[in-house]
C-alpha cells in the first residue's frame, strides 16, 4: 500500500464529481472526500512514527532527465496528510446550504486541488513537488474567479500573479539543485547532499523563500491576501487559508532550510523580523476592520507570522509547534470563516456594526463561535494554546541565545494579546446586546451547519486537553531533521 492511492483517489473523484449534476455533485464529493479521510485514517494506524519515510513510490516518470514519481510519508507529511484530508469533507460539508452554478465543476475543482496538495506534502522528488505545487494553484484560481465576488476577475489576477511568479523563482531554484546534483536527478534525499557555498546557498534560500513566502503569505509578501479571501467563495477562502497556505509552511521545513542551511543561517535575523512585523502590522489593521470576513483574514497573517517565527527560531520546540499549530490554525480558521458564512446568508451582510444580539435567538450557534474564538485566540484548554505556546517558547529560546534580539520575543508574544482583543471585541459586537431588526430574524444553525461546527469544536477542545498523539507522530522526523542541518551548520 503505496501513498499513490491517496494522490490518485482524489483525481478519479474529480472526474467523476465533475460529470454529475448539482444535487447528486455535493453527495459525492462529500463521499469521496471521506473516503479520503477513512484511507488516510488506514496510512495513519500503520505508520510508525520514527524518522523512516514509509508507504513510498518510487518509479520512473521522465528518467531522461531524472525524474521519477518518487513520494512518502514521513512524521512531518503525515501531519500535513491528515490536515488535507481532514478539512476538506469539512469544507465540503459546510458549502451544503449553497446552490453553486454548475455544482458538479465547483467540486470536482476541490478535489483535484486536494490531490494537488497532497502531491506537495508527500512529493520526495523537485520536480514532482513543483508540478503539484501548480497543480493546486490552477483549481482555486478557477474556483475563486468563477465563483467569488463581484470584483473576482481583477482579485484574482493578482492573485495568480503573485503565486505564479514566486513559483517560477522556486522552479529556478530546483532546476539550479539538479544542475548542481553529480547524479542528475530531482531526488530530494539527494539535493540535501549538494555541497554549495555561502553566496550560492543564499541565491537558492531567495529562489524557495520567495515562492513560499508569497504563498504564506510572509509580511510584505501579503498584499494579495486580504482582497483575495474577501472576494473568493467561502469554500475557496477555506481552502486557501486552511490547507494551501501551509504549503508555504510546509516547504521552509522540507524544501529550504534543509537544501540551503548556510543560507538560512545568513537571513535568519532578517526573516525573523519580517515574521515579528507581520505579527504586529496584521493585528494593528485587524483592530480597524469593519467587515468580519477580511477581520478574519488578517488574523491570519497574524498567526501565520507567529508559526514562521517559531520555524526559523530553529529548534524542535518551534518546529514541533509549527506543526500542530497548521493543523490547529486549518481548524480554527475554516470554522472561523464558516461562522461568517452563516451569518452572511442570513443577514446578508457582514458589516460587524450592523449585528449585535445573536446569541439572544441563535444560542447553539452563539456556542460553537465562542469555543472557535476561543481557540482561535489560544485560551488553555483549546487546540490554539498548545501551538502558540510551543512557538513563542522557541522564539524566547531563539532570543535566549542572540540576546540582542531580546526585543523580537517580546513584540512575538503580543500576539496573544492583540488576538484576544480583536475577536473578543469582535464576538462581543456580533453576538451580545440587544437585537435589531436585522438579527431579530436570525435563525439558529441547521442539521448540516450543526455537524459542521460540531466536528470542529469537538477537534478545538480534543486537541487542546490531549495533544500528546499528535505530537507524537512529528517528534522522531523533527528531531532528526533538526540534527541532520545542524550537523552541516
């Protein structure tokens, strides 16, 4: 049993869901999607979390030039893996309450893109990695701009602008590795071996960092975002702020630090505070946000710096940190823009000045956004707390050690603060208080919505009070990798 089964399933069901029309499209989409999951659940009860890769495929593609379909799964994809596999029934499941033109498209485009971000979380090959890092890319521009909101077309120029070019320096970056690799593959074990100096570590640092700084997104590589999660579809915003921006994540541990760790050591401080400043600079203009959707987005950035911080902190605190908190921000932050989904449907609106009272006749729907508040702002107890609190551990070890950045440690850790007011005050405008005669007709949540939300606060509190298993999972692969660059620094 190879991970092949979980690239593949996921492009035959797009086929398949593609073909079919709007009613029968979400049912199997849905089922599909769980499908996935169930098989991820098998890679999952037979894995041993030690630093092997295991389930791999290893087969020659284009072996003219050294390329092979070559993917496994090791402790750090296989949190990527159930990441994937776990938010996209969810994704699925909460577009229920829509009528999408041409449904069958819609998520047939959702699955096809999961393959896409498997193939980047399992890929062992570079070449292999940039096909799937496009792969994912093509799905969402068309879900965004076929789908999303009035000013869709200029947004999503931008967008792919954006990703496109920082794709196309990391392609450079990969084709340079194989050029510089005595045996003339794209095998990844194989990159980690080249000896480059300095000056050409660092050219291969920017050639990657670009490209996953971009997809992060990293401050000031951040501007397409905000416009970008406003305008797509919610199910599309989902995708992008719970799965695909992890590529980004995922890569700098897989794809950079370990191919130019002479060149990361050299931007280390520079990348640092790039993260810090975004920490600050999303929360600042967070406060200041008037529609509860882009509120959420810049939140992200906020959180997403948090994580990159902790990465390049370089210590297994941090990376183990980053990890759990990916698989904690893609729970937090699909339930989050859920929540703003359901009330935008309802009140047509999601101009936070214009609710209030909420909880008064939705009570049910009242609870399940304040556990995803509450997790979203890091409160003991909750998936939240467990990453943030790892992360900001690593930076103080990181501060610790280069006391003169003293400074960055303590401007990381008004992260916690600055989340806490902004969605407290937040959840405080949209839900407490007196009724309107807008939210005076605001229904509570319905069968599909309560599964929904219900799947995702179980996963808040579960992973907040118990996160040993999946820590456990990560903490073999981390430790080695981190061993392994060391030894080269």
């Amino acid at each position: 049993m190879t991970v092949s089964i979980l690239i593949f399933l996921p492009v035959v069901a797009a086929i398949i869901v593609a073909l079919l029309k709007n009613g029968v499209a979400k049912y199997a989409a849905l089922f599909f999607s769980v499908a996935e999951l169930v098989i991820a659940g098998i890679f999952l009860s037979r894995f041993t979390p030690d630093a092997s890769t295991q389930f791999a495929i290893d087969v020659p593609w284009i072996a003219k030039f050294g390329i092979y379909f070559s993917a496994g799964i090791d402790g750090i994809s296989m949190i990527m893996v159930l990441l994937t596999t776990l938010l996209v029934p969810l994704i699925i499941l909460s577009t229920f309450e829509h009528q999408h033109k041409k449904a069958g498209a819609f998520y047939g485009l959702i699955l096809f893109m999961q393959a896409g971000l498997l193939v980047v979380f399992t890929a062992l090959d570079g070449f292999l990695f940039y096909v799937g890092w496009e792969a994912a890319l093509i799905p969402i521009y068309f879900i965004c701009a076929l789908w999303g909101g009035e000013n869709r077309i200029r947004i999503t120029i931008k967008f792919f602008i954006y990703t496109f070019a920082g794709s196309l320096f990391m392609l450079v970056g990969i084709i340079y590795m194989y050029l510089q690799n005595p045996g003339k593959t794209y095998d990844l074990h194989e990159f980690y071996r080249i000896g480059l100096d300095v000056h050409h570590q660092s050219l291969v640092f920017w050639a990657f960092f670009l490209a996953f700084a971009i997809k992060m997104p990293l401050f000031p590589f951040h501007t397409w975002q905000p416009d970008t999660y406003t305008e797509a579809p919610t199910a599309g915003t989902m995708l992008l702020s719970g799965i695909m921006l992890k590529m980004g994540i995922y890569g700098v541990i897989r794809w950079l630090i370990p191919n130019a760790p002479a060149g990361f050591l050299h931007w280390q401080s520079l990348v640092m505070i790039l993260a810090v400043i975004g920490i600050v600079y999303a929360s600042i203009i967070a406060f200041n946000q008037k529609d509860g959707k882009r509120l959420v987005a810049y939140s992200s950035i906020a959180h997403v710096g948090l994580i990159a911080a902790g990465i390049f902190a370089w210590n297994a605190t941090g990376v183990q940190g980053a990890l759990i908190q990916m698989l904690n921000h893609g729970i937090n932050v699909v339930g989050m823009f859920f929540i703003w989904d359901i009330i935008s449907r309802r009140m047509n609106t999601r101009e936070i000045s214009e609710l209030g009272g909420i909880a008064k006749v939705a009570p049910q729907f009242s609870i399940a956004f304040l556990i995803i508040v509450l997790g979203t702002v890091g409160l003991p107890l909750t998936n939240g707390f467990v990453g943030e609190f790892l992360l900001l551990n690593s930076v103080f070890n990181y501060s610790a050690i280069h006391y003169m950045n003293i400074t960055i440690s303590a401007i990381a850790g008004l992260t916690i603060i600055f989340g806490a007011v902004y969605m407290l005050r937040m959840y405080k405008n949209v839900m407490q208080g007196e009724t309107n005669e807008l939210t005076a007709t605001f229904t509570d949540i319905t069968a599909s919505e309560k599964l929904t939300l219900g799947i995702i606060c179980i996963l808040i509190i579960a992973i907040g009070v118990y996160p040993h298993p999946i820590m456990h999972i990560s903490e073999a692969a981390v430790h080695n990798l981190i061993q392994s660059i060391n030894a080269k620094l």
